[in-house]
C-alpha cells in the first residue's frame, strides 16, 4: 500500500485546512498522526474503511473531521478553527485487517498555523 499526501501549508490561526491521502490498493483504517519538532509522533484521527466509524485525539475533537471518499480510495483531514498548536508535520497512515494499527506510512505534508 502507497499513501500520497498533500493539502499543507501556512495558515492564520483560527483558518482552515483540508488535507488529503490517496491510497493505493486496500486498506482496512486510515488515519493521520503529526509530529512537532522536537515531539514525538502522535495520533490525531483516524477512520475504519468500510465501517466509516472515527476516532479523534481530545485535542483536535470539535476542529478536524476526517472522512474518505471510497471511490476515490481517498482520506481526507479537514481542519478547523486552526492553532498554533497545531503546527507540524502531518502524516497519513493505513493498516490492514492482518494486524492492528498501522503499518503503510506516507509521506509528510507540513502544516504551519501562524498566531
């Protein structure tokens, strides 16, 4: 499985992003995690393919929405109401029905919200 990442950029606190991952081949969840210098790499939200049920880390509950568009095999994390705290490098992730979390990583897409 291959992920394509895409949609970062520099935004004003408060603004809005919508990122994007494109997959290749079958996956069974989704989800995007983020680094910020210096931190480790946590988990933000993630999605179950076929079931579409969500989970989302407390921090970002209420401003992100993550969803896909199946014929597209596509993620997508939309995010709102942007803080400065929010800056970092965001990834996407998948895992299949084989084993638990997520083994198939993509590339970073950086996302710098300014105060």
């Amino acid at each position: 499985v291959q992920l394509q990442a895409s949609g970062g950029g520099l935004v004003q606190a408060g603004g809005s992003l919508r990122l994007s991952c494109a997959a290749s081949g079958r996956t069974f969840r989704l989800g995007w995690f983020r680094q910020a210098p210096g931190t480790e790499r946590e988990f933000v939200a993630g999605i179950a393919w076929t079931a579409g049920s969500t989970l989302y880390a407390d921090s970002v509950k209420g401003r992100f929405t993550i969803s896909r568009d199946n014929a597209k095999n596509t993620v997508y994390l939309q995010m709102n109401s942007l803080k400065a705290e929010d800056t970092a490098v965001y990834y996407c992730a998948a895992g299949g029905p084989d084993s638990p979390g997520y083994k198939y990583w993509g590339q970073g897409t950086q996302v710098t919200v300014s105060s």
